[in-house]
C-alpha cells in the first residue's frame, strides 16, 4: 500500500503543477470554497443545471454557453421565477443549447424545488444526500456524486476519468484514493479530485506515463 502511496502522490504532484502552470488555479480554489451545509436555492439551481447540461459532454462545450443558459434561466434567481416563465426559459436557451430533453429536465428540477419548497428540499439532501440527489431528472448513480461534490459535500466522484486513474495506482475507486491523498496531503475530498480529474481529463496520456 506505501507503494501505491508514493505514486499516487507523484501523480498528484504532476496534477497540482500542471493546474499552476494551466492557471485553472480559480477551478480548485472555487472547490475550496464550497460548505456543503451553506447552499441556497440558486446555487442548488445553477449545479444542479451544470451537472445535467455536461452529462455526456465535454465540461468546455458547456462553459461556453453556461453564462447564456443561466440568463435564460433567470440567472438560477428561484425556482419559482424559472417556472413561472417556464416557456420563455425553455425557448431562449435552446437557442445556445439544442438539448430539449435536458432543458426540460432544468424545467423539472425547479418544478420540484417550487412544489416541495427549497427548504424541505435542502433539509432532505443534507440528511441522505445520494439518494435524494438521484431523484432529480438526469442526475444518475455517477452524476450524483458531481452534483454532491459541487454543492460542497466532501466526495469524490467515480467518473470514467478517476476511475481509470483509480486503476492505474491500483485503488478499488476515486474516493478510496482521493481520501487517502488528502489525509496525507491536508486537502479536502474534494479538492483532490478537481486537481485530479482536470489533469487526467486534460493530460490522459502524461498521467499514464508515470503510472507505468
């Protein structure tokens, strides 16, 4: 176990250099900052927005066009103003995004938050938050994980990128490596898998390199 240790660490020094050299320092001190008993309704709106929209796309097509979407969507102000302009949401945003099934799930979850009360809703996730997470429309057993994670909850998500790094410095999965770095490192969960996954995601082949 040192063994796989010392490379894991040696892969998360490549990944928190590479982040310094890139300037995606914002990316990880944005994770830093995230509490997970401190989200509101607009944040609850605008993550859980980001996670459905990069569900099966590439995190950079969607930075592009968030700002726009999140315009049409009032800005993430309430669910209740997203419902009650539901159609002109819907339509403006499928003029930046040509998604219809996932505008709609956006659609739904601020159905949801607006019928049930954000309150209920908060206090529900913060008491079973995977569960209740899944839930939501588009949010699955991996998508979850990133919308805990980017509401402040302190995990590792298992997607296709950590969980092959997970393979290559031979751990069962992402949060099994992601808590053991960050005991030895003094980082968050959290924290760990950003400086990670962006340096997997970005440099597939050059973290290979240093786990063979």
């Amino acid at each position: 176990m040192t063994e796989n240790l010392d490379l894991a660490l040696r892969v998360f020094a490549a990944a928190c250099a590479y982040i310094e050299d890139a300037g995606l320092s914002r990316q990880v001190e944005w994770q830093r900052s995230r509490r997970f008993p401190e989200f509101n309704e607009s944040d609850f709106l605008r993550e859980t927005a980001w996670v459905i929209l990069c569900t099966g796309f590439r995190e950079e097509i969607v930075r592009r066009v968030f700002n726009h979407v999140s315009l049409c969507f009032c800005d993430w102000e309430s669910s209740h103003a997203i419902v009650t302009s539901a159609r002109t949401c819907h339509a403006t945003a499928m003029a930046a995004f040509r998604n219809e099934r996932k505008l709609t799930a956006i659609l739904r979850t601020a159905q949801y938050v607006d019928e049930a009360g954000f309150d209920t809703v908060k206090r529900r996730v913060l008491e079973n938050p995977i569960p209740e997470l899944r839930k939501l429309p588009y949010i699955g057993p991996i998508t979850a994980w990133h919308l805990a994670k980017n509401l402040g909850f302190d995990v590792a998500k298992p997607d296709r990128h950590l969980v092959r790094l997970s393979s290559w410095v031979k751990y069962p999965d992402p949060h099994d490596l992601c808590s053991t770095i960050a005991i030895s490192t003094g980082n968050s969960v959290s924290v760990v898998d950003t400086i990670l996954w962006r340096y997997v995601a970005d440099r597939p082949a050059e973290a290979r390199s240093i786990c063979t």
